[in-house]
C-alpha cells in the first residue's frame, strides 16, 4: 500500500508533461540513453545439418502421413531430441514438441507440470540458463507401437550451487499430425 501511496504523490509531482516525457521515452527506446543490452558470453555448441536433419522442423507446414511425406522415425527422433539436449540447443529442441500439453518432471531443476507450447520454451530456457550439461545420452530405446520411448541419462553441473547430478529421465512420444513428437518426460531418479 505504501508503495501505491509513493507512486501516485510521484506522479502527481511530475504531472502531465512529464508523465508524457516518460511515456515518449518509454516508446523510442533508440533514442536518449538506451544502451545496447550485452549477449550472453556462454554460447552452446552448434549443431551439424545432419543432426538437425534427424528431426522435424517446427517452421514448416506439417504433412499428412498421406501425402507420401516420411517423417522421422521414433529412434530418429529421440536420437536428434538427445542431441539437441546435449548442446542446449533450444530451437531444434522445441521442434520435436507438439501442439498440445507435455508432462515434465526433469528432477529438482525444475517444477514438474503440465506445460503448453509457449510454456515448454520458457521451461527449457530455464533449464538451461541453471544448468551446465555435460551429457545427454540415449541409453536405450524401447519401442512399443502405440508409444514409443526412449531412457535417457542428464549429466548436469547446477550453476547456482556447483552441484554435479545424473538425472534418469523417460522420454515418451505420440503421433501428432503423422510426426513423432514429445508426449511426457519425467524423471526416473532424482539428483
């Protein structure tokens, strides 16, 4: 409540001009004293065309299966999501995700749920932004008609403690549109 009290008697203060100045300011964020904001100095490792090859690309149209169209295999699409895992390579992992909800439980790093398309993208962000992985690997794939999955191990550094963790995560999928995508993960250890 104070804090509401000390904005309005701001505002009052500076009146409509100002307020006018600051929303002009606000507006053209090039001009006056906006500095360029700096990159990250941490960049992931880039992945070749051949691995990004292995999985469906989330910019194009999708295909129906009737189209005569291939798509990528169950094993391909594990393999291409563990690689992109392991260079934290954001935009190859997300196009393995479909369009409805995916359930997520990756261990303590992150709060287990239900997330949609645009929550996945945050999700990952986070994941990645806490965390140093030093591997992903596909130990084995296991594939049942209806929902194919893959066991995989996550070796992490914690960047907010200096932690190292091995996390045993399952990788589901399910058919969406005539592809493989992501349908659950969830930790089968904790760090």
């Amino acid at each position: 409540m104070h804090y509401l009290l000390s904005m309005s008697g701001f505002l009052f203060r500076i009146g409509a001009y100002g307020m006018f100045a600051v929303l002009v300011a606000l507006a053209h964020p090039s001009q006056g004293n906006a500095q360029p904001q700096p990159t990250s100095p941490r960049r992931a490792p880039a992945v070749t065309g051949q691995q990004k090859s292995l999985l469906p690309n989330k910019h194009s149209p999708r295909v129906s299966p009737d189209s005569g169209a291939r798509s990528a295999s169950p094993r391909q699409t594990l393999s291409g999501f563990s690689q992109a895992w392991a260079g934290e390579d954001l935009p190859t992992l997300l196009s393995v995700f479909g369009d409805r909800r995916v359930s997520i439980d990756v261990g303590a790093i992150a709060r287990a749920g239900e997330y949609g398309p645009a929550q996945v993208r945050f999700l990952f962000k986070r994941i990645f932004a806490r965390t140093d992985t030093r591997a992903f690997t596909l130990k084995r794939y296991r594939p049942h008609a209806d929902a194919p999955h893959g066991i995989c191990d996550w070796l992490y550094v914690d960047e907010r403690n200096g932690g190292s963790h091995r996390v045993r995560l399952v990788v589901s999928l399910r058919k969406e549109a005539g592809l493989w995508v992501i349908d659950e993960i969830r930790s089968a250890s904790r760090p």
